[in-house]
C-alpha cells in the first residue's frame, strides 16, 4: 500500500495527491501535522530513501532557526528538531514497504507506482 506523509497547506503535497487521484491509485494519506512521525518513523522513511536525514529538513521554515539548526547541525540534533517541529519536515513523502521518496517534484510520486 502506498502511503504519502502529506501536509493539505502544501501545494507540492496536494499536487501529489491530485496525480494518484488521475492515475486511480489506492493510497493512505498521513497527515503528519495531526499524526506525527515518531523517532521510529522517521528512521524507517530515511532508511528507505537511502538519502541523509538532512534531506529530510525543511531549512526555510522559521522553526528552523528557532532551533538554532544549520549546515553542520549533528544527526542527532536535526532528529530531535524534526521531531519538535514537525513542519520543518520536507514534504510529501511517498512511502511503500520498502521505499520512500521526498516528492520534489510532485511527478517523482510516479516512480513508486
């Protein structure tokens, strides 16, 4: 099953769901405003994409300086920080069992079907 970690504010994440809805895919939609990703989560999303948890973080965000964040910012600290503040995580996020990917663009949703 296909799950998209989604944010409704975002164009770039309803753009992903307008596409899955065109293409007639079956998906599960994750608000991760209401329901927040968990350290356990989070792992698993960067396990899967094979990216850094860096790529995971949203550095436009006012929360982002707020946490005192920057370039060299340890794992751990970007960890806590995404988990603090879970709209300073990149969005969408499309999820299989085994996969992920940060939907930037929105088209990237097409590689996981």
């Amino acid at each position: 099953m296909l799950r998209i970690w989604h944010n409704p504010r975002c164009s770039k994440s309803r753009a992903v769901l307008d596409i899955l809805q065109g293409k007639h895919v079956e998906f599960e939609v994750l608000n991760y405003l209401i329901r927040p990703l968990d350290a356990e989560d989070l792992r698993g999303l960067v396990r899967k994409s094979g990216e850094q948890l860096r790529s995971f973080v949203r550095t436009k965000e006012p929360e982002y300086r707020v946490t005192g964040l920057h370039d060299h910012s340890p794992e751990d600290a970007l960890m806590r920080a995404l988990l603090a503040y879970p709209i300073l995580i990149e969005r969408p996020i499309a999820e299989t069992v085994d996969r992920a990917i940060i939907c930037r663009p929105p088209e990237r949703v097409l590689e996981m079907l």
